[in-house]
C-alpha cells in the first residue's frame, strides 16, 4: 500500500479562467521512503495538487472529483477538525518563500514549539526545539530560537521551516518549490539535507519543482503536469533521459545545459572599462548607529566590441549595483566608468544624454518594468520621442522592433498586463533596442521566466547580438544561463570580482574556490540532458 | 528591543522630543499673537472704559508695548523655567490652572481612547473574520454611521435619549452637585457622568479602528506564514489571534498612537458640549477672552502631551515588532 494514492483528482477553477480545471484527472502515489518530485511551469497546477493534498486549497478552488488516501484513510471526506490533527503531525509542508512563510513577530523556537503545543507534546518543546534546531544543521541552536526570523538569512529560515515541518516525525512531506528562492550555494544544501532527512527517517516526499537539475538532484520518481494535467510519469532515470512525452522533450530540450563551447576570443577595441569603481552604502548617523556595506569594489572588467562578459554571483554579491552604477541608476563614489575612452562618472546630467541611448537596459521583473498605463508601442517609442525623434517614425520603428523580438505588431495599441511574462521580457528587450544602443546591459533578464519561455528568450538576445553587432553584459545568478550564453564570465563575490575569464575556461578550471563551490552547487550538474 | 538599548533611546528621544515642543511653543506663540484683537481691547471693551490712554496703560502693564521677539524670547524663558505665566482675567498662575484642570481631560481622553482601541479591534476582528456576511455588513454600517456623524450631534442625541428620555445617566459636569460621597460612591458617581462624553468622544475613532482592523487582518490573512501556521495543524481560533491578529494590529498601534494627540484636540468640543471640567473648556473660554497666557499654557502642555504619546507609542512598537530598530 502506498503511503499517498491519488485517484483522478480534479478540482474546479472558478469560471472564466482560461481553463475549466486547475488540475484535472490527476493520479500518482507515493511511497514511504522515496521522493517524487513534480515538475511543471507556473499555472501546470502543481501546487494545487500539493494543496490538495494538505487540505490547504482555498475556496475558489473546490475539488470535483477524485480520491486521496493518505495511510490507507480517505483525507477529502475527513472533517476539518480531523484534517488539522493530520496536518503537521503526520503530513508536513514546506512553502517556496522562506522570507515569508515565518510569522515575524514569533521567535523562531516558539514557532517549532507551536507546532509540538498543539498536536499535545508541548512539554517536551525546551528538549526538543533546540535538538530540531541542530539536526537541520544551524550553529548555535539555543541562540537560534531565541531568534525573530528578520535576524536569519533565507536559508537559515528555510532549514527553520524543515525543522518545523520535521518536529513531529511526519510520514509525508510536502515541498513546494523549497529551494527556488534560494542561491544556488544554498539550495544545494537544502536539497541535500532534506535528500539526507528523507533516507535517515524513511519518509515520501511530494517535491514540487520547476527545475528539471533539482529534479536530477533528488527525485526517485518525476512526474511532469503541463496545463493541469500528468503528461508523463516513470522512474527519475527513465524519464530525464529517455522522456516519451513531447511537452517532457521540450521542457528538458530547453534546459540550459551545463557545458560552455570554447568560443573565438575577441580581440576587437574595447567599449567599456571600469577601474577602480567603489560603492558603499552608509546607513544610519546623526543619532544611530552607523552601518557601512561595501557594495562594490576591486570590480574592474572592460568590454570589447561585440562580446557579451556575463556577470555572475549570488544574491548580494554587487552585480546589479556594478551594472546601474554603469547607466547612473546607482552613483559611485569612486573610480572611471570609461566608454570608447571617455570617463561618464563626472558627467553632469546634461552631459550624460548622448550616452543615455547608447547604453541601455532590460530589467529582471518583466511585471514591474513596464508601465501598466501606457501601450506597448508608447513605451517603445518614447525614448527615442524624448530623444528627438518624430513621433511617427519613432512609432514605425516600434513595429518593426516588436516583429524583430516575434511580437505581432498588433501588440503596439495593446497594454502590458495583456501579455505573459516571457512577452513582456520581448517588450523591454524592444524598449531597450530602440534606442539603437551599442551596449545593452541585462540584469537577470531571464530569471523570472519559466523554463521553456527562458530559452525561448535567450535564444532571441543571442540572435540580436548577432544580428546588430551588440556588445552586452549579462547578469545572471545562474550559471547554467552564463554558460550558454556568454563569451567571458567575471565572478562576483561580495562586492569583489574573484575570477574572470573566458566562459569556457572558468567552468572547466575554476582557479578560485568561490568558484568552484558555485559550479558544484549547479543542480543536476552529473546529468547531461540527452539530445533530442 | 533588547534592553541595554533602551536608555540611549530615551535620552536620544529626549532630546528631539525637547526640540519638537520647542519648535511648537514658538509657533503657538506666533499664531496666537497673529490672531486680531488683543487682551488690552477685550478687557477695555468690558470694563467699558475703552479710551486710548486706558488702552495705552493696560499694553504696558501687560508688556504688549514691547516688540514682538522681545515678548517671545521673555516668554520662551519663562516655559524654559516652567513658569507659564499668570492670568490676568482669573487672578491666578496659568499652571495652576492647566494643573487643575488636566486630570479631568486624561480621564475623559483615555477612557474614550481605551473604548475605541478595545471596541474598534474587536468589531473589526469579528468582521474580518465573517467578511462578507451579514455580521461584517452590520459592522461596516455601524462604523461608517459613526465615522460620518459629527461629534456634537451624537452628543446631543445621546443625552438626548439616555439623560432626558431614559433619565439613566446626568448629562453635565463631573460629579453630583451638593450630595455628600465617600469612597466608591464618587467612583461610581464620576463613572456614570463619564460614560456619555467618553462615548461621544470615543465613536468617531471607534469606526476608523473597526475599519483599519477588518482591513489590516484581512492582508495578513492572506500571508504566507498564514499558511505555514495552517500547515501546521494550528487551530483556527489560535491562527487568528496569536498571528493574524498581532500582525495585524501593528499598523492600528501607529495610527492609534498619531490620534492620541487628535482625541485631546477633540476634546474641546466634547468638554463643552457636557460641560466636562477639563483643559479642553479651559482653552475655550481663554480665547474667548483673548486670555493669551492661559491659551499657551493649554497649548504647550497638550503639545507635551501628544509628544510623550508619540515616544510611547515609539516604544511600544518596538517591542511588539522586533524588527523595528529604536534609531533614535
């Protein structure tokens, strides 16, 4: 007998979705002592069935049909007051967010202890918290729960969050999306620690990703949902080498893979070169205490014509600061931002403008970086307006620039919450070319996109470079992204680049051991995707 | 907040509380002295003597013949020494007066706040959580009749209904006059003239924190650590107060804590309307009589007052939030 059965789970979207049925049909099992991970893009319903499960679906979202037998017992027809008692003493979950998923003004111990405290073994929470505390592996336990969750880091929190879920030895586990949150360095302990907990104590856990490297990384069985329903499910080995389905082809087909091809070096005349650029952000004076970071220093790179330098770091690290000190979104202390020769740092903001539309910017957040009130073709058009275009032809140029990003023109009289994130990455890619810029500077462009709309994306930037000759500096935490994408990478570690080099020869010989922990953190970096 | 850190908090707040009321007593004494008339022509027009000689001699005597900063700067040393002055027209010092009258006001003040912050949170809590059912329909109209009534009307209407039709509660003054009391018998007695002004007072903010309330619970209920607290089998009573509820008062305690001065303002009309013995009526008749030393003692003192209600409310934000840092 399976530890969990689903049968033909269906449950309902509320009408005028674009579909009737969040998940619909929905069957899989899983046993004591293995992991099935779940793997889908947003909207697949992957969450939902993990919901389902917890009895956690809100009431928009009612189940039709279906069963699930959770210990040989029917949870959907359990009343509520019997669901609660299984939910965190038998069946556990951990949530995406770990910034979040704590209540802020608990101490961190008398979150663990609640859960003791209300399934009826609260006398032993003083024994127990810092025992919990120390098996998910955070220093100084004691310290630790006294602790308000601001104090803690997202994967402190999020190993709080497993011990949380862990305190009353659950059956099931639940992980939805654990480690996408998190940097690479600490998603690969996380996975490896819940990959541990799981063999020690013989759990199943129902692990939720969009990630087919964390599917690599940890997955016994993986079954993929597109559009609410299993396409296609089978043993981990089975299915990210040999997949049936052509929804599972394309999703792993999509998937950046890990190795970098030796590329031409570029010898052409530098555009840009940063020597010596510092930021530091101060914080507090006058009365409080002060706070210094230093956000960017010893961070000098220079650019040639036509090479793309990747960027590459973790949360923190300083990247996206270098980048905007770069277009003077951020201005520095110290140091030159040279381009073709001539320093932009103590220009005035006059003087700045006829640089302004030769170097230009796509955003991270493809819903925050457009204006929800202007069109399409508007937002396209209005910098080359304010540089002095005529407004007819600035918008001509904005049509022919959505047809180069494979956007219908028809999208110029439409607004932005009208497209999905990976068009409107288009759009701000347009917004970006129509300024006709020679330097184009991505910070994370793709990172908020799922997997197939990523690819999709990259493949795009790399034919414009192409295409328009463009010299750009990518900024990805991602190094699978940089790999494929760029022709030298600079590592970036609190504030500081620690290594820089040609893609291909930083990711086969790593001199420095930041480095090298980033490339072993890569998920799935033993599995080779097959080519398909 | 941890405690070693809160003396350098105080001292620190200190200091700019000091400069803030500073700031104020200049204001309030520039504003008063811009107004038109001034107490040489309101005692002269009611001694009905008003001829310019009279005029002239009165302004000297008052010291209203010197220029406008020398009075300032003679009147900021004055608050600097905590002498506010002596009042002319009551033949007595306007601390006195202040002092005697400001107990009256705090008791007034604090138990309409206490009602409306326990009331208020309650009624939103219960509407939070049966939003969009008849109870949460009931609340809403209850709170926004409150909130668009004006103040003095309510305060008719409920002496009005309790004091005239009901004959239940008096409807002036703070005690019984003329009836000997001991003990719990005055208690009583002020209680019961205490409850329709406070209540008057007390409905307007009632509705703005019923309506925060329901508003606040019903975004955190929607949080992520929501849902944690659920999924660890956390009974719904529990989730709501332990953390929907604490969450969710935070934004009512800042807001609470800005009213807190207001409610003293609102006093004035309150005080006069039962003819509550407090601060409030004080300043009413002072600037009737353009009894300037008595208006900025009223003034400088509720400044003080809404200043320390600020730091309080400062401090007991952060300890209920610990992420707030006490920065001075």
């Amino acid at each position: 007998m399976s530890l969990l059965r689903v049968d033909g789970l269906t449950v309902a979207l509320p009408p005028g979705g674009d579909r009737p049925h969040a998940v619909e049909d929905v069957s899989f099992h899983v046993d004591a002592g293995e992991i099935l991970c779940v793997v889908g893009e947003s909207g697949s319903g992957k969450s939902i069935s993990a919901n389902a499960v917890m009895g956690l679906l809100p009431k928009g979202l009612p189940v039709r049909q279906g069963s699930i037998a959770f210990e040989g017992r029917e949870l959907l027809s359990l009343a509520p007051e019997a669901m609660r008692k299984l939910r965190g003493e038998r069946l556990a979950m951990i949530f995406q967010e770990p910034m979040t998923a704590l209540n802020p003004l608990m101490r961190v111990g008398d979150q663990i202890a609640e859960v003791l405290r209300v399934h009826g073994s609260g006398a032993d929470a003083a024994r127990r918290v810092p025992e919990l505390l120390a098996a998910v592996n955070l220093p100084d336990p004691a310290a630790i729960a006294r602790s308000h969750p601001f104090r803690l880091s997202g994967g402190q929190r999020q190993r709080v969050m497993i011990a949380m879920a862990l305190a009353l030895e659950p059956a099931l586990l639940i992980a939805d999306e654990p480690t996408t949150a998190l940097d690479v360095t600490t998603q690969m302990q996380i996975l490896r620690l819940i990959r541990e907990i799981q063999s020690r104590r013989g759990m199943g856990v129902l692990f939720i990703t969009h990630d087919f490297g964390v599917v690599a990384e940890i997955a016994d069985r993986v079954a993929v949902m597109q559009r609410g329903r299993i396409v296609e499910q089978g043993p981990a080995a089975e299915v990210l080498n040999r997949p049936q389905h052509s929804y599972t082809q394309a999703l792993i087909a999509a998937v950046p893979h890990g190795a970098a091809q030796a590329r031409a070096a570029i010898t052409t005349a530098p555009v840009l070169e940063l020597r010596g650029v510092e930021k530091t952000y101060r914080r507090g004076g006058f009365f409080g205490a002060r706070a210094v970071v230093r956000a960017v220093h010893d961070a000098d790179i220079s650019l040639r014509q036509g090479e793309t330098l990747g960027l590459v770091g973790e949360s923190g690290s300083g990247k996206s600061t270098l980048a905007r000190c770069v277009v003077r979104l951020v201005e520095p202390e110290r140091g030159t931002i040279a381009y073709h020769g001539t320093d932009l740092r103590p220009l005035s903001r006059a003087g700045w403008k006829p640089y302004r539309r030769r170097i230009q910017m796509v955003f991270q957040d493809p819903y925050a970086s457009l204006n929800p009130r202007r069109t399409v073709g508007d937002t396209i058009a209005e910098g080359p307006v304010t540089h002095g275009t005529p407004r007819a032809q600035a918008l001509e140029r904005a049509r022919e620039l959505l047809r180069l990003v494979q956007l219908d023109p028809g999208a110029m009289d439409r607004y932005p919450h009208e497209f999905s994130g990976g068009q409107r990455q288009r759009i701000g890619i347009a917004r970006a070319l129509a300024m006709e810029p020679e330097l184009l500077i991505a910070d994370e462009p793709v990172s908020a996109l799922d997997v197939s709309v990523q690819a999709q994306v990259l493949a795009l930037l790399a034919e414009i470079r192409a295409r328009l000759g463009l010299t750009m500096l990518f900024i990805t935490h991602d190094l699978r992204v940089a790999a494929q994408i760029c022709d030298r990478v600079a590592v970036m570690q609190r504030g500081a680049i620690v290594e820089q080099g040609p893609t291909s020869e930083v990711f086969a010989a790593p001199r420095h051991a930041y480095t090298r922990q980033l490339l072993d953190s890569i998920p799935g970096r033993g599995w080779t995707p097959p080519e398909l | 907040m941890e405690a070693s850190k809160l003396p350098g908090f105080l001292l620190r707040r200190g200091v700019k509380a000091a400069i803030v009321v500073l700031a104020i007593v200049i204001c309030n004494f520039l504003l008063v002295h811009a107004a038109p008339g001034d107490p040489a022509s309101v005692i002269a027009g009611q001694s009905g003597a008003a001829d310019a000689v009279f005029l002239e001699q009165l302004r000297r005597q008052f010291g209203l013949d010197q220029p406008l900063y020398v009075q300032l700067w003679i009147y900021l040393k004055s608050v600097l020494s905590l002498d506010l002055g002596f009042s002319h027209r009551q033949q007595a010092p306007v601390a006195q007066l202040v002092l005697e009258r400001l107990p009256a006001t705090l008791l007034l003040t604090g138990a309409a706040f206490a009602f409306a912050l326990a009331a208020g949170v309650t009624l939103g809590a219960l509407a939070a959580q049966r939003v969009g059912r008849w109870a949460d329909s009931v609340i809403t109209v209850i709170a926004l009749t409150f909130y668009a009534t004006p103040l003095f009307w309510v305060g008719l209407m409920l002496v009005l209904v309790f004091s005239v039709w009901l004959e239940w509660l008096p409807s002036f003054g703070m005690s019984s006059v003329g009836v000997e009391m001991h003990g719990l018998e005055v208690v009583w007695d002020v209680a019961q003239h205490l409850l329709l002004p406070a209540l008057t007072l007390g409905l307007f903010y009632l509705a703005v924190y019923a309506r925060l309330t329901r508003a606040t619970m019903l975004e955190v209920a929607d949080q992520d650590f929501v849902k944690t607290a659920r999924a660890k089998g956390v009974p719904e009573g529990r989730i709501l107060r332990a953390h929907v509820l604490r969450n969710a008062l935070l934004p009512v305690i800042t807001f609470a804590g800005i009213q807190a001065g207001q409610l003293l303002g609102g006093s004035i009309l309150v005080e006069t309307v039962f003819a509550w013995p407090g601060i409030g009526r004080l300043a009413f008749e002072a600037l009737l009589a353009r009894d300037y030393p008595v208006l900025l003692g009223v003034f400088f003192c509720t400044s003080v007052m809404v200043v320390l209600f600020n730091l309080l409310t400062d401090m007991l934000y952060a300890i209920i939030d610990p992420r707030v840092e006490v920065a001075g």
